[in-house]
C-alpha cells in the first residue's frame, strides 16, 4: 500500500480529491448492492474486508495497552459499525448526495462545539437551511425515516470523530483504528450472516464487497495519510467539505440518481457550513486520523 502511494506524484490536494472520488464511488458501488442485498450484509462486507486489509497492512500487536484499553475500542468499533450501518440503511431510502450532506452535520458539529465562537452561528444557519429544505415541508418527496437515519449516521460520526481522538492519545500509530474496524467487524458478523446468510458467499457479492472496501477503506486512507504529511489539518477539512458534491455526482452517473433544485440548493448549503467551519475553526495539532 505505501509503494502505491509513493507511486504518485499528485500534490496533497490531489491525493485528498482522488481520495474523496474514491471513497464515494465506493459508496455508489455499494449502494447499487442494495437491491439484492440487506444493508447489514453489505455493511459486513465492507467492514469487514476493510478490516482484514489494514490487518494485513499494519498488523498489530495484541499489547498490553491494547488489553487495558480493550473497553475503548470496544466503543470505538461499536460507533464505526453503527455508524456504517445508519449510513447505508439510510441511502437505500434516500440519494447518495443527500445522504453524505446530512452525514456531516455531525464533524460540522464537532468543530462549531470545540469553536464556540461567533461566527459559527452563520455556519449553523447554513446547516439549519440545508436540512430544512430536505425536509417533506419543502416537497422533495425523500424518504422522512431516510433523513433521519443519515442525521443519525452524522451523531454517530461525531461520536466516532472524538472516540478516534480518545485512542490516538492511548494507543500510539493506527493501530487502534486497526482494532477498532476488527471489533466492528466481529459486531456486525452475527446480525450479517442471520439477515443475509450463505447469500454473502456469492461470488459476485464477495468480488463487489472487497472492491467496495478497497475504494471506501484502505485506498482513501493511505492517500489521506500521505497527504496530511503536507496538509494543515484546516486546508485538509475543506477540502473533505466537497465530499456531498462528488457524492451527489458518483449517484448521478453511477446511480443515474437525480435531485430536485431544493436537494442541490440543500448539499450546496450544508458543504459551504463544513468549509467555512474548517476554514475558520481554531489552528490544532496536526496530529490526525482521517475518517
């Protein structure tokens, strides 16, 4: 994985907008999986074959630390496999571009709660806007328990975003992510096979599913990881604020999804609140994870 990304020769920005193109033509492909498959089998692909990847790329140690911090990753697993979870059930029922625009409520939350400043009012009401016009007041005709299940999603990436901060500061390297994305995926096994069972072992399944967790998973975080060596953390969530665009593009041309000029308005509102609240959020250590 590291020579794949010392391969390129794209700046920093680029390696994060291939990073984003991937992660949401991951999420386009995986959604097309729906149709034939429950989401919990799909999100147990995913995860868990994003899992068995990072094993097998930073193949951590059952350490002590480890063991003493066992009920952390615990919790940390068990957000990251909600939060999948939330996430795809709520495309099934809603478009891509509006699933991962409601989905950032939740980091746009994290940074206006750790600013606490004046100006974050405006990203607030920006925010606000965007959800309001995806709403059945507005007659986009979307799915209402769609809608909440990716604002729900979004709580959960919150929580995930301050978990991944808890275990940075315990566990040295990416070794808890590594355990983390293994615990989920143990989590999700059982509720997986008893909804979907031998129907997995399809090849066809198998084949997307490890695609699926190459684009979403270990692709986008080995390019992120390179591109935070020469990336501020602010510059590095701006540019993580276009991701409703390209996923709203990666459902049009992959999902053949279109949106009502009230859902583009909505995406467009909620990613200039996550830019503006990265853009103007107070300087921090670069010391980060990506998502």
């Amino acid at each position: 994985m590291k020579r794949m990304v010392s391969a390129f020769t794209l700046p920093p920005t680029g390696l994060v907008l291939l990073s984003i193109g991937s992660m949401q033509l991951g999420a386009a492909i995986a959604k097309s999986l729906l149709p034939i498959a429950h989401p919990l089998g799909v999100v147990l692909l995913r995860v868990g074959f994003a899992a068995i990847v990072l094993i097998a790329w930073q193949r951590p140690q059952l350490s002590d630390r480890i063991r003493t911090n066992l009920g952390l990753l615990v919790a940390f697993g068990g957000a990251l496999a909600s939060m999948n979870l939330c996430f795809y059930t709520a495309i099934e029922r809603i478009p891509l571009g509006v699933g991962v625009a409601l989905e950032f409520i939740g980091p746009l939350g994290v940074s206006i709660v750790y600013s606490r400043r004046l100006l974050d009012v405006l990203w607030v009401v920006l925010a606000g806007v965007g959800i309001l016009l995806l709403t059945p007041l507005t007659g986009t005709g979307l799915d209402p328990l769609g809608l909440g299940l990716a604002l729900l999603a979004g709580s959960l990436w919150a929580a995930y975003i301050l978990l991944t901060a808890r275990v940075g500061r315990v566990i040295a390297g990416n070794a808890g992510l590594t355990w983390a994305m293994a615990i989920a995926a143990v989590i999700l096994l059982p509720v997986g096979v008893l909804t979907e069972g031998t129907a997995l072992l399809q090849p066809h399944l198998l084949l997307v599913g490890f695609g699926v967790a190459l684009l979403s998973s270990a692709i986008p975080y080995s390019l992120e990881l390179e591109a935070l060596r020469g990336l501020s953390v602010q510059v590095f969530g701006i540019l993580l604020s276009i991701e409703p665009v390209v996923a709203a593009l990666a459902g049009l041309l992959v999902l053949r999804e279109t949106l009502k000029p009230e859902a583009i308005a909505a995406i467009i509102l909620i990613t200039l609140a996550a830019a503006g609240a990265s853009r103007f959020a107070p300087q921090i250590s670069d010391d980060n994870q990506p998502h």
